[in-house]
C-alpha cells in the first residue's frame, strides 16, 4: 500500500486523541461547550441500547448556533456566494440571512407551523433552501427535504411518511439547461393529501404555475412577516429533521435526526476535517437534498462562520469545465465532492482542469462512495497539484456527520490513496466477523461503531422496529452500517463496498470495491461496476460493466486486455466471466452506482423499486448491452 502522499497541515493536537480515547463521553461534552446552549444539559450520554439521547436536558437552537451567533460577531461576513449555471449570481452576509431566516419562520408561523410539526421542503440549490431549514429549526419544526430530482411518486411517499402539515417549494429550479417544474410535481404528488394544508412558492424560474386554495406565494407571505423571530429554546433531543438515505439497496429509509448531538458532532468534525479558516472559500458540491448537504453545507460550515460557494445546476453544464471556472473564479480554498463525480471529470480528460487557475484550492475532500485508488492519485495530482491533502471521509445519512477520515485540523499523518484512514477522536469503529468479533489487521470484515456518537440517528421516523432491524439485530449492541472492510496495520480503513454485495468467488470473498478499483487503475477504463451471479462450481461469477474514457474504441484487443489486466492487479480470482461495455451505469440520484440493478439484470430478474435511479434510460441501457453482448459470445462470456 503506498504511504508516499505524506501532507498535512502542520497541526499534531495528540491530546485531543488521548483526551478522546480516555473517557470518549467526557471528550464529546467538552466538544459541546463550543456551541451557544440556553440551558446546559443534567446528562451528557443517556444510552439506552439502541436509543441515545445526548446532553440531555441541554437546551439550545439549531438555527442560533448557526446564524445568530455569527451574525452578532460579524454581520458583514459572506456568508453565501450563489450561482446557478445560467449564470445568475447573489450573495448573502451572515447579518442578511440572520433577518431572513427571521422573516421566513415568522411566515411560517403565520401558516400555522408550530414544534414538532413536519414541512418538506423540496427547493432547487439556491439561498432560500438553506434559509427554509433554518427557519424550520428556528421554530423548533421538523424539516424533512426531498432532493429537487425527484418525481412526484417519490415525494408523495415521503410526505405521507413524514404527514408534513406544509410543503415549500419553487416554480421550478435548473439543470442542465433546462427548468425542473417543482411546483407542478408537488400538486401531483399531494393531490387528495388532506393533511397538507398549505404549500409555500418560491418563484424562481419564472415559470406559469397553478395556483390552487393551498398556495401561498413566499413573496406575499414574507411582506407580512416581522423582522424578529426569536429562536426557541429546543431539548438537546428534539428532532431536527426527517431525511431520507440515497436509496442504494432498496427503498429510502427515514432517518431521524436530534439537535444537540447533531451539532455537536457536526461543529467538531467540520473542524478536524476541514481545518477551516477565516478566509476560506469553501465549496462542497453535494446538493442540500441529501445528507451531506445538511451536515457540511447547512448546519456544519455556518456554525464556524464560513463564506461558501452554493451551486445550482450540473457541474458540466454548459461547459464540462464549469466546475472548475467556479474553482478559479472564486477562489475556492477548500473543496468537497464525490468519487462519482471525480470518475466524470477524469473522462473528460486533464486538459480541461490544466487550463484552469487552480492555485486557490488547498484541501480536497470526498464522500460517498469509495474512492478508487486512481481516482484518488488523480484528484490529488492534477486537481491538487500534489500540495493539497485529501480528506475521503466515511459516514452515512444514519451516522449524521463523519466517522472515519483524515483530519488535517488535528494532525499531519502519511495520507494512502483510497482509503478514509483512521477514525475520528471519540468514535470507535472496529472491523469484525461474522460473530462480532475484531479480525486481526488485513483481514477483511464487516464495519462497525461500538460505542453512541453524538451525530447518530435518533431511530427511523415512526418506526422503532425497523431501526433495530436494520441497524442492531446483526450484532449485539453494536451499530451494524452494512459495508464490509478491512483495516491495514497502520489502522487505516480500506472500505470494500457493501456488505450484500460481497462476491464469494471460489470460497475467497471480494468487495466490489476491490474488483472495481482494480480495473479503475486501466488506462482505458473511466468507470467500473461488478456484481456476481450464482455459479454452480464456484459459488459465485462475476459480472463487470465497465465505461470507457472519452474516445476509446471497445474491441476485442481491449476486452482481452483488460481480463489481462484485472487478473495480473487483483488476481486471477478476479476474472470476470462475463465483462460488458456500456455506455453509462445506473446510479442513484445522489450518483451512487446502484449494483442491485446490475444483479438483477445479471440474473435476469425483475428490477425492483428504481425510484432513485438517476436515469431510467440507463436501465435500458444495461439491459440492451446485456442482451446485445450475451448473444454475441453466445452465452460463453468474452474471455
Ligand atoms: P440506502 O441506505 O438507502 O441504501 P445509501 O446507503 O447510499 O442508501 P447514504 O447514507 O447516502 O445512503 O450513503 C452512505 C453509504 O455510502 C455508506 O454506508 C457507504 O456504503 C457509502 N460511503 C459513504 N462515504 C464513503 C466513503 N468515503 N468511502 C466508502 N464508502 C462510502
Ligand atoms: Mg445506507
């Protein structure tokens, strides 16, 4: 494993670990005393397995730590840089939004919201989605977004879920050169859905939109709403907000946030990790829709008073370099995105980045998949000109905020391309066996958290059962987040991929990530997904797609090459029976390969719920590869 990309930041804060692995709940409750609390709380950890409940009596407010606190310090600090890609822009200062968001909970208030009370909240990426939430918080009401993506079916099932009394949208928002109509998928989706009583219009778009007995326009609503909102005084336990996960393995699950924990959690990690400054220029490209959004757009980068840049748009439309004229014209310090979206980019070539002012940036960041070990090389080579050091950090919508990742704030360790590196202080993840015990270093496993952390999920909205189902019915008090790994002996983790898509191959078990990485490393290849079918000899068969780089032609020199190639870096175990060229994979809506939805055409099933796939077509697609390459090679496979 190559240990060559040693960079850091110069801190070295070994006491902050030692403090952390000494009494972690003692740690946690002086990392909460960075945060502004009304009231302080009696307990800092009631544990109650599978339910924690943190600083408990606490009481403080989401939207105080993250606006007021800064806009009473500092007013004129930007504290949003919006653009769209038409081009559009707007700003916004720490003491403006303060009086917005004010405005808006007082509008809510005027619509009837009260605590506890749901409002989905289905914005395109602009100011008024970051101000919503906080006007939510303000108040003490549930806030529960849906990702602007989605059809109408989609956010009918989550506001029955989550029975939102209010729903807050926009006429339409844009992408990729064309507008979304948000409003018209909304009246679809509560259509005959009494318990919504208003739905709140932003108009954004310009775009003709109905107006029913519910609508009322945020314009004329906001012109009747005073200026002074005090925030509520909210228990360190109260909901936050609703939030449902990518929908990778199946049907999205309703993930249940609290408040004090949360922040917590969020306000030390956005620290460690991003080591923010001052005068940084953040810019985390996740859309507000999905948890990474919450965490490290919203509640995280606002506690610490950062300028960020807010995005509306695909980040290569119009051009494929649009992402990086942002970079440059900005002057981005800090930069957070996905492996996906990385894969995207490297097909297009370097040329592209290489004619772009990159100089601004100096910490990279990643989230969402694994990072390929060539994508991270990559990243940190022609993004990061080799000066910056990259942060691939491990969490999930259930964990609330990061869990294992680099912490250039906090120390300078030897930095090894495609893996997250090594826990957070106070955060204890192990890597065990089918029985729950630790596997000795090198060995592969599934993750899990053994102690409460701050950020973690309250239970799944209205739905106890479940959340000890999925997360503690596989080992005895201990988080189970269903991704399998290993850990080197330096400590570091290597995340393999899923734990339901591990490949037994021949009585050897392999991680997608491992078989896909692998074939990543190939000049030729820009992406790669794996799944196994059953096979009578060997257990299990595997089954690559993969996507080409720009302009490479799939002949038969390549395929055979490429079987070469995959045996001689991961072993001839890894040698795919079948291998498809595609032109594009199914990914869900937050860009996760969705592999479920290779199996099942693999295994010739029926494709299941595809709510969250990206692109339909791409279904298709795999499909008529499928189908046009297997009677090709008559069924024999192409080695
Ligand atoms: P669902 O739970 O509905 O299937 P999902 O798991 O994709 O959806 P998220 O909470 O958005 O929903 O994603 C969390 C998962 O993403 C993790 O469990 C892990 O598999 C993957 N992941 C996130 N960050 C990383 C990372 N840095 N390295 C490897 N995998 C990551
Ligand atoms: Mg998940």
């Amino acid at each position: 494993m190559d240990t060559s990309y040693e960079i850091g930041l110069g801190n070295d804060d070994r006491l902050l670990r030692k403090r952390a692995s000494d009494d972690y709940v003692k740690f946690w409750e002086e990392q909460a005393q960075n945060l502004q609390w009304f009231a302080k709380w009696d307990s800092p950890l009631e544990w109650n397995p599978p339910f924690a409940r943190w600083f408990v009596n606490g009481k403080l407010n989401a939207s105080y730590n993250a606006i007021d606190v800064i806009a009473q310090k500092n007013p004129g600090k930007t504290a949003i840089l919006w653009e769209n890609e038409n081009g559009q822009t707007r700003s916004l200062t720490y003491g403006e939004m303060l009086v917005y968001v004010c405005k808006v909970a007082n509008a809510l208030k005027l619509l009837g919201v009260a605590k506890g009370d749901r409002v989905t909240v289905y914005l395109p990426m602009i100011p008024e989605l970051v101000v919503t939430l906080l006007a939510c918080s303000r108040i003490g009401a549930i806030h529960t977004v849906i990702f602007s993506g989605f059809s109408s079916q989609s956010i009918r099932d989550r506001v029955v879920d989550s029975e939102s009394k209010v729903i807050i949208t926009a006429d339409g928002g844009f992408r990729r050169g064309e507008v979304v109509p948000l409003k018209k998928a909304v009246d679809e989706a509560i259509f005959g859905l009494e318990f919504v009583e208003h739905v709140l219009v932003y108009r954004h778009a310009n775009l003709e939109v109905n107006f029913g007995k519910k609508d009322r326009l945020w314009e004329d609503l906001l012109e009747k709403a005073p200026e002074h909102c005090p925030a509520e005084e909210m228990e360190s336990t109260h909901p936050l907000y609703i939030l449902y996960t990518s929908g990778t393995t199946g049907k999205p699950k309703g993930v249940l946030h609290g408040t004090g924990g949360y922040l917590v959690h969020l306000y030390s990690t956005f620290k460690w990790i991003f080591d923010i400054r001052d005068d940084d220029i953040y810019f985390c490209t996740a859309d507000i829709g999905w948890v990474t959004g919450h965490s490290y757009v919203v509640y995280g980068p606002l506690m610490h008073g950062a300028t960020q840049v807010l995005y509306e748009g695909a980040l290569v439309f119009p051009t494929p370099g649009r992402l990086w004229d942002l970079v440059e014209k900005y002057g981005v310090t800090i930069l957070y995105t996905t492996p996906t979206a990385l894969r995207m980019f490297m097909k297009y070539g370097d040329l592209i980045p290489n004619s772009h002012n990159l100089s601004s940036l100096r910490l990279l960041g990643t989230v969402g998949e694994p990072i390929n070990p060539e994508v991270w090389r990559w990243y940190f080579n022609v993004i990061g000109k080799g000066r910056c050091p990259i942060v691939d950090t491990w969490w999930q919508t259930e964990t609330g905020g990061t869990m294992i990742s680099p912490v250039p704030g906090v120390e300078t360790i030897p930095l090894k391309p495609g893996s997250a590196a090594r826990q957070l202080p106070g955060i204890h993840v192990a890597v065990v066996d089918e029985n729950g015990n630790d596997v000795p270093p090198e060995t592969k496993g599934y993750l899990v958290v053994k102690t409460p952390w701050p950020g973690m999920l309250l239970t799944l909205w209205g739905d106890d059962d479940k959340y000890r189902t999925v997360y503690w019915s596989k080992y005895k008090n201990m988080y189970y987040p269903g991704d399998y790994a290993i850990r080197d002996k330096d400590g570091y983790f290597w995340m393999l991929g899923r734990a339901d898509d591990v490949l037994k191959v021949a009585g050897h078990r392999l991680g997608t990530a491992e078989i896909e990485s692998g074939f990543v490393l190939h000049k030729s290849v820009a992406e790669a997904a794996v799944c196994g079918i059953p096979h009578e000899v060997k257990g299990e068969a595997i089954i690559a797609f993969l996507v080409l780089k720009e302009g490479v032609m799939p002949d038969k020199k390549l395929r055979e090459e490429l079987i070469l190639h995959i045996r001689k870096v991961v072993g001839p175990i890894a040698t795919p029976d079948k291998l498809y060229i595609v032109s594009k994979l199914p990914k869900t809506r937050s860009g996760k390969i969705m592999r479920r939805l290779l199996k099942s055409v693999a295994n010739n099933d029926k494709i299941g719920d595809v709510s969250t796939l990206e692109d339909e077509g791409a279904v298709d697609e795999v499909r008529s590869a499928f189908a046009e390459l297997d009677k090709a090679v008559h069924g024999d496979g192409v080695r």
